[in-house]
C-alpha cells in the first residue's frame, strides 16, 4: 500500500511517522510530476488552507488531486485538510469542494482555538484527539456520515472514500485513526 502525502505546506512529516509505524509506504507530493507514481491513497494534511490551495493551483496539482479525488481515491484530510475537501467554508474559500460537509474555519477562535480532549470515534474508539486553530463541521449532508463529536460538534466525518478530522490524529502517539484510513483504502481495493 503506498500512499502519497501532499508537502506543499504544514505537518506532512508528522503523517509519514505514524504510517511508517503502521508499515504502509509513504511519499510526498511536492509537484505536479509526483503525483504520476502509484498511489492508493492521499492524505491532505494540516497547515493553512489558504496557502495550500494557491499552491495547489500554482503548482498546477489543483485538477489532478480533484479528478482523482471525484474518481474514488482514498483521501484523508486533517485539519487544514477538511478546509480543503469542504463543500461549503465559512471564513474560507472553497478549494477542491469535493465532500458534502459545511466546515468553519477557525471555529474555536484564533489564537485560543487550541487543545485536546479524548473523546469517541465511530469505528476506532476512544482517541486523543488535538485541535489547534481547528475548524469544525457545521453541516453534513447526502451521505457524509458523522464519525465524531466534541461539545456538540463535528470534528470526524466520512463520506465514500473520503475522511476527514478537524483534530490531528498525527499529532498523538495513537495509530487508530490513520489505521481506520488503511482499512478504508483496503476496501476500495477489494
Ligand atoms: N486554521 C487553519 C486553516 O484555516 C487550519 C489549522 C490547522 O491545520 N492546524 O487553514
């Protein structure tokens, strides 16, 4: 299983760390030429999601990742990464638009927006989960399925071969959730 890691900006080194440990093969996509190696699943990590998105057009990556997105590549979006795959970003701009979730930017406030709870995840369990300048999700809809919530938000979600999580799973010594997206990308194998 190989999986490409999108390193244009933001914590990409954290996600390859915790798939190294889980044995699955990662590599990092810096430019639009990296993204021609075999690749059964994308992460989008966190970072700032304004800057990511100019770069992704810059970079020329902007339709690749969609298309690959739309044809049913397993992505994973952390943080900055659920801005990116949202349908609808308040305080943002809508970037790849290809998950039918509603997501806030920013949600908990700035500069205080950061902190860390455990709580529950469907289909994981009780994870830590780290939320820093996080956004949440305000709506979900078609079949986007809430995975997670924290004082009443939406902070995990999946729709297809897409998931997303406002916290950073790669931030924390747990492996379950990136385990959770191994599995997803076993499926859409099989
Ligand atoms: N606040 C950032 C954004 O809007 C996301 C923060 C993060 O990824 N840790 O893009």
């Amino acid at each position: 299983m190989r999986i490409g890691i999108l390193a244009l900006q933001g914590a990409f080194a954290e996600h390859r760390m915790i798939l190294e440990k889980l044995g699955a093969e990662s590599f990092e996509i810096r430019q639009k030429r990296d993204l021609e190696q075999p690749m059964d699943g994308l992460i989008i990590p966190g970072g700032e999601s304004t800057v990511m998105g100019k770069l992704l057009k810059e970079l020329d990556c902007y339709d690749e990742v969609r298309s690959r997105i739309e044809n049913g590549l397993p992505v994973f979006g952390t943080c900055a990464g659920l801005i990116l795959l949202a349908k609808e970003a308040e305080g943002g701009k809508v970037q790849l638009g290809t998950m039918d979730i509603a997501a806030r930017r920013n949600a908990y406030g700035r500069q205080l927006g950061s902190f860390a709870v455990t709580a529950e995840m469907k289909g994981v369990g009780e994870v830590p989960m780290v939320f820093i300048r996080a956004p949440y999700i305000t709506a979900v809809s078609g079949t986007t399925e809430v995975l997670a919530e924290v004082e009443g938000k939406i902070v995990a979600a999946r729709e297809g071969n897409q998931l997303v999580t406002a916290f950073h799973p790669e931030l924390t010594a747990d492996t379950r959730v990136h385990d959770y997206f191994l599995h997803m990308i076993a499926e859409a194998k099989a």
